[in-house]
C-alpha cells in the first residue's frame, strides 16, 4: 500500500465501495441525441427567491424543449442557514407555477427517480467514496489548521498585499508527512479535507460558457475544503459529485458561480471525468435611484416569491413575464404568436442577456392585466376561488356566498374582443366590486363624493326621475341614450363637446349624469360598466339603492 492509500484507509475504514461502484449504480441515462438534463438546486433557507423561480424556469425549460429530464436536488449541507421544513415549501411555490420536476427531491419523507437520495444531507456516504478515492491518488488531504492558524493566514496575506487563501506555501498541511499525519488522526485533533490542486493562479484557463462564449479565467490554486467537520461536503465537491453521478448535462445556475468554475473544472479533471456544459444565468437586478443593484430580500417585496402569490399575480402573467426577461426575444415572437402556448417558444442561450436582467415590476403589472382580461369567466372565477381559499377569507365567504351572482359580475365585459382590463391581481378583485353587495354598499353611501358644481336638488330631481322611469330591458346603446335624454329633460347636455362650447346654459354635461347615477348605485366615482352594473343588480335592486341614497342627500 501507499502512502497515500495507508491515509485513505485511516481516515475511512468503513468505505468499502469504489468510484467504479457509484459509475455502475448510477450509469450513463439513455436519452436521445441533444436532450439536456437540468437541474435546480435550492438550498433550503426559508423563501423562493424571484431569481431562483426564474432559474428554475429556465433549467426546466430548457430539459422539457429537448425531451431531456429535469430534476430537483435539495442542497442542504450549510446546516447553519437551513430553515427547517423549508424544503417542501419551496416544492410547493414551484408547482404552482407548473414547474414539476420529473424526478428528484420531492418532500423530505419522498423522492422519485434512479439517481438519488436527491437529498445532500443522505448522500454523505456517497461524497466519502469519491473523497476516499481523491486521497488514495494523492488529491485529497486532512488539513488540522485552527480556526487561529487561519486567521493568522489571512493577516498575514493582507499585510503582504497576497491573495488570500489557502494554495502554495500557505497550504500547511498539503505535504505533512504520512506518521504526523496518522499521529495527528490518533491524537484526536479535528479536521477537514481539503483537495490538492495542482493549479498556478498565474496561468489563464480557457473556459466556455453557454451564454458568455469563450472566456479566460485564472487557473485555481487554492486547496479548498471539500469535507467539513460535520461529515457534509461544501458546495463545490457536492456539485462534483451530484452533477457527474446524476448525469448533468448543462448546468444552469447564477452568474454568482462563475467565478468558482475554475474550481470546479480541476475537481472533475482530477476525476478524469469530462464537465457538464455551463450556462450561468443573469442574475436579476433593480434599477434602485439610477443605479443597478440585486433584487435584495431585505429591502424589496418583488425579491420573494411569496410576495407575488399573496398579492394574486397570476401565474402565467408572472411566468410570461419571466420568460421576457429569459430571452430578449421573446416579447417579439408573443406578439406575432397570440394564440400559441408560452411554451411553444423555444429559449436558446445565445438570446440571454450578459449583464444582469432588469426586474421591470410595471411590466409584471401589464402582462397581469393583459392576460387576466383575457380569462374566460369560469376561468377567473376558479382561480379567483382558489387564491381567495389560501390569502382572503374575505372574498372566498363572498364568492361562496351566491357563486352564480359572483360569476355575472366577472363577466362583465368578458369574452369578447377588448375586453375590460380591470384587474391585475386577484387582491383587486374584492376593492373593485364590492359594492355588489350589500353590506359593503351599506357602509360606502356613508361617505359619497358628489360634484360639488351640481346642487344637492338637482342631484335629487335626476335621482327621482331615474328612479321612476328606470328601463333595464334595452341593449346598452340604447340604454345610453335613455340616460342622454334623462339628463337632456335636466338640462345636462347629452354632449360634452357641445357642453365644452357653452357651458353656461347647461347644469352639466352626460357625464356627470352617469357619475350622480354611478355614485348613487355603486357608492363610487368608478366602477365596472354602469349598464352591467344596472342589469345584475336589477331593477329592484337599484330602486331601492336610489331610495336608500335619496334619503342621506
Ligand atoms: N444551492 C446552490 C444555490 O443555492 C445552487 C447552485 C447551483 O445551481 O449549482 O445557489
């Protein structure tokens, strides 16, 4: 035995599989020429960040357009930031967006697919095959350094103007002799692993990167820790590991990596095994006074997930808009492509942007309204009913309350052309129409705002005459034109055009005499349509509200 091997079997007696075991147990998939196999790799700290929902849209995106697998890997070895429970969590926020994985991390009790435990946390067994192997070869090494030792280091490295780090001759522990190696163990001194790199940071590596092209980044030599005290891998040898052995093909992860892929290209050289394609993902930004900077979970609502599902942004409004902010041409092909499926788009890396993705929260806003204009009634209706059930007892009562009348209301000026854009997100639903019922309508008369320009009598005298001569039973052109003539008998001009010219020989124009009616039957200045308004409630209904109203002027 070696040197190297006598260590290898010290330090992991126990591990008794090889690298050829885990290649045999998790082999090769067999998919068809150019399917990709994506992944998305949450650590679970407590909330969906907008970036990682866009991340992951685009990972799964990407392996769904080439008949490939996309799969979900919970990245939970930084024990210290993990939110428990969160896991599942972030599951949940992801299929509400329709994004479902075809296999991986499911919940913390359940996994499907052939290449797990899909978990971090369950694959130490796993990492300690491939850390064992890196030792026999001479690759790996136990570092005994103190946190002291380090801190010394890094002072000393500032002082010296160096890099910082543990590479070259600051690397203490990388040549320490087999017997002090083995004495140490004995002795009971803690320690890590830590690969051997055999790099020169004065060497430029040539590196390629689905979207930024060709690239030189400086070669590493840093011996970084690959095992922690706690028995867990750090991020970069987790990614070694999971990524060869659940066949990666293209890793599609935020730009924040970029910089660590020189690392990342040693460990799987010295693994001899050949590296997934990268493609690092722009990371969204916030234009905040002028200047550029990330979307932070501290400072912006838009920067949780969470936000935008109790707010009611519809999910395709928001996938849409992400799916703009994916590929700058995207927004073209919508507009030439109306009625296609978003999905039918087919994303390429070559149309993502290099700096940064600019959240733009206004355009969110617009495809909301946009598209929830464009929902069938039965559509709106259901959705409206399920995101009432979680974020508004409020409206979920009234929906259930009487669901036909619920649904007229939707209706109004629905399915047809240009439809109405009333609303972008289901919490505007209950605001906008609430004076629909009752018990809303009640409270709202209490503080009307009528046109102080129009006397309080002849608010009256147009209220009565309505009231008694009120026909519901006309197409809405000729409903307007009862009203124009309803006012014309008030001296209202019916045009506010004719009005502009000669003000002074009317009271008003047809527009106050549908707001003196809008106000006396919604409570508001603005609603829905008035003529919709009018039939759903009906003429008994509306009777009485003008009572109701005549009798508080
Ligand atoms: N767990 C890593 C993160 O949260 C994933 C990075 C990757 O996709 O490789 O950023």
């Amino acid at each position: 035995m070696t040197d190297y091997e006598i260590l290898a079997e010290k330090i992991f007696p126990d591990v008794l599989q090889s690298v050829d075991d885990l290649e045999k147990r998790f082999p090769k998939r067999n998919l068809k020429d150019g399917a990709m196999v994506t992944r998305f790799a949450p650590s679970p700290t407590g909330f969906l960040h907008t970036g990682s929902l866009f991340t992951s849209l685009v990972s799964y995106r990407f392996a769904k357009q080439s008949d490939g697998v996309f799969y979900i890997r919970l990245e939970d070895t930084d024990t210290k930031r993990e939110v428990s429970g969160s896991g599942t969590e972030l599951l949940e926020q992801l299929k509400v967006f329709g994004i479902t994985p075809d296999e991986g991390y499911l919940s913390d009790e359940s996994e499907v697919g052939n290449y797990g435990p899909y978990k971090q946390s369950n694959r130490a067994d796993i990492y300690k095959v491939v850390i064992k192997d890196l030792i026999k070869r001479g690759r790996a090494y136990p570092c005994f350094a103190t946190q002291e030792e380090l801190q010394e280091m890094r002072a000393k490295q500032e002082a010296n103007k160096e890099i910082p780090g543990y590479y070259g001759k600051y690397a203490i522990y990388r040549n320490t002799p087999l017997n002090e190696q083995l004495a140490l163990i004995d002795s009971g001194k803690p320690y890590i692993i830590r690969f051997k790199s055999m790099g020169n940071h004065e060497n430029k590596i040539k590196i390629h990167d689905e979207i930024r092209g060709d690239l030189e980044l400086t070669e590493n030599d840093q011996d970084i820790v690959i095992l922690k005290s706690d028995g867990l891998p750090t991020y970069h040898f987790a990614h070694l590991v999971d990524d060869h052995f659940m066949r990666t093909t293209h890793i599609t992860r935020g730009e924040e990596w970029l910089s660590s892929l020189p690392i990342h290209l040693e460990l799987f050289a010295s693994m001899g095994w050949e590296a997934p394609k990268y493609a690092h993902l722009p990371v969204i930004m916030k234009l905040d006074n002028g200047n550029r900077r990330k979307l932070s979970k501290r400072k912006d609502n838009e920067a949780a997930v969470s936000y935008f599902l109790e707010q009611g942004y519809p999910k395709y409004g928001f996938i849409e808009y992400l799916l703009t902010l994916a590929n700058s041409n995207y927004e073209m092909w919508r507009e030439q492509n109306m009625d296609k499926d978003k999905y039918d788009f087919v994303l390429s890396f070559d149309k993502m942007s290099l700096d940064g993705a600019l959240f733009d929260f206004k355009k969110v806003q617009n495809i909301s309204k946009e598209l929830m204009a464009r929902r069938t009634t039965e559509e709106i209706v259901s959705e409206a009913l399920d995101w009432s059930s979680k974020y508004s007892k409020e409206l979920y009562d009234l929906i259930c309350s009487d669901k036909a009348y619920f649904s007229e209301i939707m209706s109004i000026e629905r399915n047809k052309d240009k439809p109405r854009k009333d609303y972008e997100k289901y919490s505007d639903i209950l605001p906008i129409i609430n004076f629909f019922y009752d018990k809303y309508y009640n409270e709202l008369i209490k503080h009307l705002e009528w046109n102080e320009a129009i006397s309080k009598d002849d608010i009256k005298a147009l209220l009565v005459d309505y009231r008694d001569n009120m026909n519901l039973d006309l197409d809405e052109e000729t409903w307007f034109n009862d009203i124009k003539a309803l006012g014309m008998r008030h001296n209202f001009c019916d045009s506010v055009k004719i009005w502009k010219k000669n003000k002074e020989a009317y009271k008003g124009h047809v527009g106050d005499v549908s707001e003196i009616l809008r106000i006396a039957i919604t409570g508001k200045k603005q609603s829905p349509n008035l003529y919709y308004v009018l039939k759903i409630l009906g003429k008994e209904r509306s009777v009485e509200r003008i009572n109701q109203v005549l009798d508080l002027i």
